[in-house]
C-alpha cells in the first residue's frame, strides 16, 4: 500500500458562514456578506442587552422590526 495520505487542510481555513451556511467572502469573513455579519452582530447586541431572564416571559413581549 502506498503512502497516499490526505493533505493537512487546515478546517479553520474552510470556514463557513455561521449564520446560512454559505461560504464566507473575503470582504466580510466570516460571513458571506454584510447582512449576514449584522445578523450576527445584531445577536451579540440583543443577548448584551437583554438580561438572561425566562424567556417565556419576554418572548410575547418582543416585537420583531423585520424590514
Ligand atoms: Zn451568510
């Protein structure tokens, strides 16, 4: 059997968007586009800002702006 050995490739290079899955472009790695980093941006605001209460409760009261 001969040696064939895959190359090491590096996971962290094929990264995908962690919000649709896409594959990320240069401009706004990780993402793959400026709506999907405000997506993600948006998250870290919305859990920095509301404390981490029951759900429930916030839940009903929440209204969603989606443009
Ligand atoms: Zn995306």
């Amino acid at each position: 059997m001969s040696a064939t050995e895959k190359p090491a490739v590096p996971s962290a290079r094929r990264r995908r968007c962690p919000i649709c899955g896409r594959p990320p472009a240069t401009e706004f790695r990780p993402f793959c586009s400026a709506r999907c980093a405000d997506i993600d941006l948006g998250r870290w605001f919305g859990e920095a800002y509301r404390i981490p209460a029951d759900e429930d409760d916030l839940a009903g009261d929440l209204g969603e702006d989606a443009g």
